[in-house]
C-alpha cells in the first residue's frame, strides 16, 4: 500500500507542482528564486546597459561595436545592438520573471557566442579570460528556465510560468539556434 502511495508520487510531479502555484502564500522557495532573479537578472540588464549606453562605466555603442567589428561581427554595431539588448532585456525579462524562457534563451545565446569568439580560447578560468563566467551565466539562465521563475513572478500566470523539461529545452534550443546563426554570419 505504502509502496504505490511512493510510486504514484514519483511519477506524477504535476502533483507537486500544481500544489506550488496554487498555493496562497508564498514559500522559501520562491523567495529564493526571486533573489537569484532580481540579482543576476539586473546585473546582466545593466552589462547590456553598459554596451548599449554607455552606463555604469560601459563602453557604450560606438566602442562596443567596434569590438564586436574586431572580433568579425559584421557589421560590428548591428551585432553590438544585438548582444546588448539580450542582455538587457534578457536579463529584465528574468529579473521580473516574465517571458522567462525567452530571456534565458537570449543570456545563452549571447554567452555562447561569447565562449565561441572571446574565451573559449583561454580555457576554463576568468582569471585566465576562459570560459567560467559564461557558463555560470549559461546555466543559471538555464536552471532558471527549467526551475521556472517561482511564484513571484509575472509569468506565474502563463503555462510557462512553472518550468520545465519543455521550458528548459526551447531556452536552451533557441539560445543555441540564434548563437548558432550568429556566429555562421
């Protein structure tokens, strides 16, 4: 009896799930989610911030795009743009936790990208300009994604709003797609 009672659990997570968003109050759980939001999706808003406009000492646009021209992005400001806003609005988007699995797809296709032209080059570790930093970025948009945003966000509302394999799969799909395009460019 106890047995089945286990299984059943095991293999329904809806259960669970539905449990969660519907739930009147709101959990450790989900607080901890919009900590990790509000941090990393801000600070990734204001990285964008920094090669769109110039903010909180970035380079801006013009100086942006032409790094982005000496890395081979042509042309250097249309890419600028690009990488900037997906960082920004990818990183409102989860910040807010709205459109969650389309802001985490934009962090990692831009941090595929970066991996592929600026670090990949220097191995694992920032201290060598490697690829750690922007896995961090990759997976915790991913994790996001896949977790869902929890239920102080706007995206509780929408289907997409409890994560899943589902979520995870087109964020990381799309992500991969666009970075993809990008980089046969």
């Amino acid at each position: 009896m106890n047995t089945n009672r286990i299984l059943h659990r095991l293999l329904s997570p809806t259960e669970s799930r539905a449990h969660v968003t519907t739930s009147a109050t709101s959990s450790a759980a989900d607080w901890g989610l919009l900590l990790i939001r509000l941090t990393f999706g801000l600070l990734m808003a204001a990285h964008g911030a920094q090669k769109l406009f110039g903010f909180f000492g970035g380079a801006g646009l013009t100086a942006t795009g032409k790094g982005f021209a000496d890395l081979g992005y042509h042309p250097g400001n249309l890419f600028a743009v690009i990488g900037g806003l997906s960082e920004f609005l990818g990183g409102l988007g989860l910040a807010v936790g709205l459109f969650t699995p389309l802001a985490a797809a934009a962090l990692i296709g831009v941090m595929i990208n970066a991996m592929a032209t600026v670090t990949g080059a220097h191995g694992l570790w920032e201290a060598d300009g490697g690829v750690e930093y922007s896995v961090c970025i990759a997976v915790v948009a991913l994790a996001i994604a896949a977790i869902g945003p929890g239920r102080l966000a706007l995206d509780r509302f929408f289907r997409w709003g409890a994560g899943g394999w589902g979520e995870a799969a087109f964020a990381l799909g799309l992500g991969g797609v666009a970075a993809a395009i990008t980089l046969s460019l």
